[in-house]
C-alpha cells in the first residue's frame, strides 16, 4: 500500500514537472513570437519611411513611395528577449515600389537579407547584389544566421499583408 501510493506520489510530481515545461515553452514560443512580430513592425516602418537618398544609399534606385514585407531571422544580442533590448536585427525583406500600377505583380521589387540597426538615426545594411553576391552576405550577417539569411520567406502573411496595403497605396 505505501509503495503503491509513492508511486501515485512520484507519477503525480512527475507529471506536474512535464506539464510545467511544457507551459514554461509555450510561453518562451509566445515570447519569441512577439518579440518577431515587433522587430517585424519596426523594420517595416524603418524601410518604408525611408527618404529616396537613404534608399539610394542602400542601393535601391527609385523615387516612389515603398512597401515592405520583413521577417526578421535574428538578433544581436542573440538572446534578447525584448525590442529594446534589440541592436540590430537581422531579417529578409520584400520592398515594392509604387509606381504607375497599383498590381503588386508588376511592381519592381527589392528582396534579400538585410541588417538594420535599431537606434536613433537607424541604419540599413545590405548587401550589394552582383558575383559574390553570397559571400557579401555572410560577411554582413553573423555566421549563426547564414543558413536564413539566404533562406526564403518562411510565412506568406508578411508578403500578403505588403500586398494589400500595395494595393490601397494608389
């Protein structure tokens, strides 16, 4: 009888600890996750109000309004928690211009890995196209992230949120 209770007591302590973890990784995921939506939301604003001279500057070619879709893939520091914790991030971006046609299908458009600097004014860094294009970007993003810096968009939602408001920037 006291073995069978110390076992019950023992499945109960160990089912208690199991549960726990998995509500203490639900809530670093819900964390993470926030802390990408805001990187996310902040990039965004940095790109989209960038002057045309800024753009020039991170050698994109045009004088029209810009609409960006940004996931971010990382930080430095790596283990920041929060935005203002944040130094640069990390993170592939889609930018189209406006121009005479309010079709995000035939916009001109300007994607890639980028860092950015959070910080007053901010700073955009990327990577000038071209042969060696690749090696440009591992010397701009930490070795940790240079298998998403040359990844694709993994969530459509970011793309498809720049698509409507492309479409209501006419």
């Amino acid at each position: 009888m006291i073995r069978t209770r110390r076992g019950l007591v023992a499945a109960i302590v160990t089912l208690a600890g199991l549960t726990l973890a998995g509500v203490m990784l639900f809530a670093a995921r819900q964390e993470s996750s926030r802390l990408n939506d805001e990187l996310a939301a902040e990039v965004t604003r940095i790109l989209e109000q960038s002057s045309p001279e800024e753009h020039h500057a991170h050698g994109h070619d045009f004088d029209s309004r810009v609409v960006c879709a940004v996931e971010p893939f990382g930080t430095e520091p790596a283990d920041a928690s929060s935005l203002v914790e944040v130094k640069w991030v990390y993170a592939r971006h889609m930018c189209a211009i406006t121009g005479d046609s309010s079709d995000w299908s035939y916009s001109v458009r300007a994607s890639g890995p980028i860092a950015v600097r959070l910080g007053i004014p901010p700073l955009v860094k990327v990577p000038e196209p071209g042969v060696g294009y690749p090696e440009r970007v591992r010397q701009l993003i930490p070795a940790r992230y240079h298998a998403e810096a040359l990844a694709e968009f993994q969530d459509d939602a970011a793309i498809d949120a720049a698509r409507q408001r492309f479409a209501q920037a006419k």
